[in-house]
C-alpha cells in the first residue's frame, strides 16, 4: 500500500513538473529574434536647381557719354533811337544789353542810320569813361580817325546809313558808342548846333558752339 501511494505521489510530480516546464517553455523570451521592421517614406527623385551663384563682380553697363551742342540763335540785343548834336555822344554799355563780357568768336552786327555822319565804335568800358576828354576826329592829313589813347574796335566812319558785321578778337567788356563830335572840328558841319536824331540796332549773330555732357 505504501510503495503504491508512493508511486502516484511521484506521478503527480512529474506531471506538475512537465506542465510547469511547458508553460515556461512557451512564454519565454527568445534570446534572439528579427526585428520589427523599420518604416522608410519614400523621396521623390532630385530635381536639377539652375546655378544661381553671383559673380563677386558684377560689371557696370557702359553708359556711353553724350554731348550736346549749343549755338546761339541771333539776337536783337540793342534797337535805341535818340539825339545827338556836334556836340555830344551816347554810349550803349553790353552788360545792360544782358552781355557782361564779349568773348572770342562771337560776331556782331551793327546798324546805323543818322540824320548827320557819326562815328560809331566800341571801346573798353573803363575807356568810355575817358572820352570826354578824348574827341576822335579827322586829320586834314589822314582819312584815318585819330583816336589819341582810345583804342577802338567795330568802328563804322562818318556814317549816316551802314550795316556791317564784326568778329570779337579778345574778351573784354566793352561800351558801343555814338559820337557826333568829330564834326565840330569840321569846317563844315562846326557850326551847326541843332540836335539831329540817329537809330542804332546792334544784334548778335553767332556764339561758338558750346558743348554740354550729357552723361559721362
């Protein structure tokens, strides 16, 4: 009875120990295993991005330089009628006529009409104050007026009706003078003392071109 209850003991053992070895069989950890795969989003294909680089220097565009070129158009500077005796003159300074200097190149054209023969001329305008004392006149040996230290240029000689055209040599500022007093130191008109009237019109007809850059 003994070894009987003895041998279903050690059954009951057994039978525990294989279920216990089953189960732990089962839920173990394997000790190595594949691992769970990994997800990678697919990238679309590359596309090729122009070259955008910028050159260290980037070279100006030539603006090519232009020039303008000015000429003056002619001009009525001085149209003044007056009166005169044997006497007397009148002076016309070119700074009142808007023209402070007269410069090289530059032409003049100057009308005069008169009633009795003048001296027309233009002189420095520091040499217009001088010729109150200074009386231009004619030479019985000369037909040359003879000017003492005046030194005068676009002259017309006793002239009652004369248009001519002059070119300005040297920069100067300059006074146009009308001048009846030659003749009272005429045997002829010396002792006429009536005032005679005259018209002078003085008009400028050419300027040097002058050139303007536009751009450069």
């Amino acid at each position: 009875m003994m070894r009987k209850t003895t041998a279903i003991y050690f059954c009951i053992v057994l039978l525990a120990t294989a279920c216990i070895a089953g189960c732990t069989s089962q839920t173990a950890t394997p000790a190595s295993g594949t691992a769970a795969p990994t997800t990678i989003q697919a990238l679309p294909p590359a596309t090729a991005v122009p070259d955008t680089t910028v050159p260290a220097t980037i070279p100006t565009q030539s603006i090519p330089s232009a020039t303008k070129t000015v000429v003056q158009e002619t001009k009525v500077i001085l149209n003044e009628k007056d009166l005169l005796t044997t006497k007397t003159y009148k002076t016309f300074d070119f700074k009142k006529m808007g023209i402070e200097f007269l410069h090289p190149g530059e032409k003049y054209k100057v009308s005069v009409k008169s009633e009795k023969p003048v001296l027309a001329y233009a002189v420095n305008t520091e040499q217009a104050g001088q010729l109150q004392a200074l009386v231009p006149h004619y030479e019985s040996y000369s037909n040359k007026i003879q000017w003492g230290l005046v030194n005068p240029t676009m002259v017309l000689g006793k002239v009652t009706d004369d248009t001519r055209e002059f070119t300005v040599e040297d920069i100067t500022r300059a006074t146009y003078v009308i001048d009846g007093r030659w003749m009272s130191l005429d045997n002829i008109y010396s002792s006429s003392t009536e005032p005679f009237s005259f018209e002078i019109t003085i008009t400028k007809t050419y300027s040097p071109p002058t050139k303007i850059i536009l751009n450069s």
